[in-house]
C-alpha cells in the first residue's frame, strides 16, 4: 500500500471514528479508551476487499455473502454498532461467534498482548475469508474456527467474555457453560420481534444483563437457527413475529390500514428526538401480541402508515385491530421537543391508539426505566424465575423483569 493510500486510510478511519464517538455523546454513550484506540487502529479496509476506500469507510454494514435468494448471512458490520457492542463488555480472553474478521481484529487490540481471541463461523467460505483478512492485517494469533457454535467450540474452556455478531433467537447451553463466572455474554437476541444486543452476566447457572442496545444483524444459522414470520397487514406492510406462543390470525387484519387512522397522543416529550430503546420493550412486555412493523418506503411516501422506523415500529394486534407507536410529533418550533404518538387502525382502533398512549405514559410515570432480563435453563421451575413476563424458548426461559412496574 503506498504511502498516499495509506495516509488516506487514516484519515478516513479518524474521521469515522470521530463521526461514532459524536453519535455515542447523542446517546448518552461514552465510547471506552480502548474501543476507541482499537478502532483507530485497525485497517477496515482490509477486512472489505472489493470495495473502494471511501466505501470500507462509511458507517454501514458490508455484506460479504448472500443466499441465492439474495438474502445477506455474512458482513462486516456496521462500525457504529460494532463500537457500541463493544462498549458493553470487555474481556483479556475472548469466543467470537460469527467471523467477519474486522470485528475479531478489534478485540484482539482490545484484549491487550496477554489476551486472546478466537473466532468462530458455520461456513467455511466465511472463516476462510476472515482468515485471509486477519492475515493480512497483522492478526495472525487471532484463532479462526469453523464450527456451528450451538455447541462448545473448545472442551473445558471458558471465556471472560463472548461476543455473538448474528442475530440469536435462544441462548444455547454452550454459551453459559463456556462463559467464565462473573463474564459476560453480548447477544444480539431476537424476542416478541426487536432484536436487542444484551449484555448478559453469568451468576452461577443463570444469566443477568447489565445493559442493551437496539442492533440488527442477520441471521443464526445451524442448528441455532429459528423461524420467525411476517403477518401481511396489506400494501406491502408486514408484522415480524418471532415468539411460537404469539397466535395471531393473519387473516383478521389483512387490509386494516383501509379502516380509518385513529391516532392518541401521549403528553410524554423526549429532547430533540432520540427515541427510547427501552420504551419499545415496555410496550413490548405490557400489551398483546406484539411485533415489529416492517414498512416499505412506498407505504410511508403515500401517508398510509407514520412508522417511527420503518425496520422496526412497535405495533401489537387486538382481534381484528392494529396498533402502533409512530413517528414523533414536533411540539416547538426549535425542534427541541418531540411528543410520543400512538395510531391504530380497525374497529377497535380508538381503544387500542389510547392504550399503547397509556403505557407510554405508564412507562413515564414510573421515571422511563431499563428492564433486566434473566435468562434461566429451559428446565427451571417457574417458582425460581423472579416475576415478570417469561418467554420459553429452545433451551432458555428468558424473564423481562422491571423495576417498579405498575
């Protein structure tokens, strides 16, 4: 690499690094000393051969591998999630599951010179290009693995920290007893439809979080693999499901935007906009059938739907009704302030619009808080579990609990 392209490089990784860190402050975030270093450090540009310099740059994911159907299963992920994640736990050894290699490098500048990292992927095209990459870039003691990580990758070994860039319907046994006590499990796990990336604590046989984020990846595959489903709501307007107890009947609100918006104001404002992660897992954990509502930008051009986000809107679904929290409302001219609003729409649509409102407000009263989420062996007894809303999936009894909820 000459020696233009190479300052060029630096340059373009400064910046975005730059660009994170003032993302993180808008979040309230503050990105750790040794995030930032690693991320100034490491070259991207050689974890995406067969982009241009400027492209390795920017803030998104770079898919590296699509199914036939055109469907990404492998990328290098997008830098501001990757140093979020990051920030949510660290470890001097360290079990990556899902290789893209960037993200490996990055830990192991992370890990210090008496840590170690190895890296694990399903497919075998994926972990021999992350070996080439590492290679490339310096990181020849990074372990690359080809395995399915539903199982335990190294007998007998455990890690202070495991870090899973795919997106996990479940927490097999593998993980915990692989994760040393006390370490910490970063999971991007799907549930009641939003993916959050949790950091998970290991105490004893069970796991606590300590923090989460909104994050998206794609899919686990092998045998962690699980189904999720869309709803068809009409005009190209779905609802991801990804909980097997969610019996919604599909049928019962296909073409329900035809039936007039009804729309609910909260009363509760949020500064400039930044929408509350943490509000969405209420909503989640406090009404019926709920997922996420997936929007084409032809549905949200037309007025049809106000999603909040068209990936990812919290909605839920009463009989024959829909609901959904949308975009914010402007309440001052300075745009300093912005007003959660919920819409619905079916024949119970102005009951349904006013109850998503009063647990927005519900949610307010008790000061907006984080919930904790425990994840227990699928063969815990239920007088065990602490009280909340219990999710049971393959292996794992997941339990929402917050504080003070009403």
């Amino acid at each position: 690499m000459s020696v233009d392209i190479t300052t060029r490089a630096e340059e373009l990784r400064d910046a975005l690094v730059d660009k994170i860190i003032k993302g993180h402050v808008r979040q309230g975030l503050t990105m750790r000393a040794d995030v930032e270093r690693a991320l100034r450090t490491v070259p991207r540009e050689l974890f995406t051969p067969g982009v241009s310099l400027e492209e390795a740059y920017e803030d998104t994911a770079i898919v590296t591998k699509r199914r036939e159907d055109g469907v990404g299963i492998s990328s290098v992920s997008a830098p501001y999630l990757i140093a979020e994640m990051l920030g949510q736990a660290s470890g001097r050894h360290v079990l990556e599951v899902g290789s893209g290699g960037y993200n490996a490098a990055l830990l192991r500048e992370i890990a210090g010179p008496d840590g170690s990292v190895t890296t694990v992927d399903i497919d075998p095209d994926v972990t021999d290009r992350a070996r080439a990459c590492l290679d490339a870039a310096g990181y020849t003691d990074v372990k690359v693995v080809c395995a399915d990580a539903e199982f335990g990758i190294e007998p007998g070994r455990t890690y202070d920290m495991i870090i899973i860039t795919v997106g996990a319907w479940d927490i097999p046994p593998a993980w915990i007893s692989q994760l040393a006590d006390g370490g910490t499990l970063v999971v991007p796990l799907r549930t009641l439809g939003m993916t959050r990336s949790w950091a998970l604590q290991r105490s004893g046989n069970h796991l606590v979080s300590r923090s989460n984020l909104m994050c998206g990846f794609v899919p686990m595959q092998g045998a962690g693999a699980s189904d999720s489903w869309n709803v068809a709501l009409g005009d190209g307007v779905t609802l991801w499901l990804t909980e097997p107890q969610q019996d919604i009947d599909g049928g019962a609100v296909t073409g329900v935007f035809s039936q007039e918006r009804h729309e609910a104001r909260s009363g509760v404002t949020v500064p400039g906009g930044r929408l509350s992660a943490n509000l969405d897992l209420w909503l989640a954990t406090h009404l019926p059938d709920f997922g996420s509502m997936i929007v084409p930008q032809e549905a949200i051009d037309s007025g049809l739907v106000v999603p909040s986000w068209r990936w990812g809107t919290p909605a839920f679904v009463d009989g024959t009704t829909l609901a959904y929290r949308g975009k914010l409302r402007q309440v001052d001219e300075a745009g300093t302030e912005f007003e959660y609003v919920a819409y619905a729409h079916g024949p119970g649509a102005a009951g349904a619009a006013e109850r998503m409102a009063d647990q927005i407000r519900a949610w307010d009263e008790v000061d907006r808080p984080a919930p904790t989420l425990c994840v227990f062996p699928i063969d815990t007894p239920d007088a065990d579990l602490p009280e909340g809303l219990v999710l049971n999936k393959r292996h794992s009894r997941v339990v929402f609990t917050w504080p003070l909820s009403k």
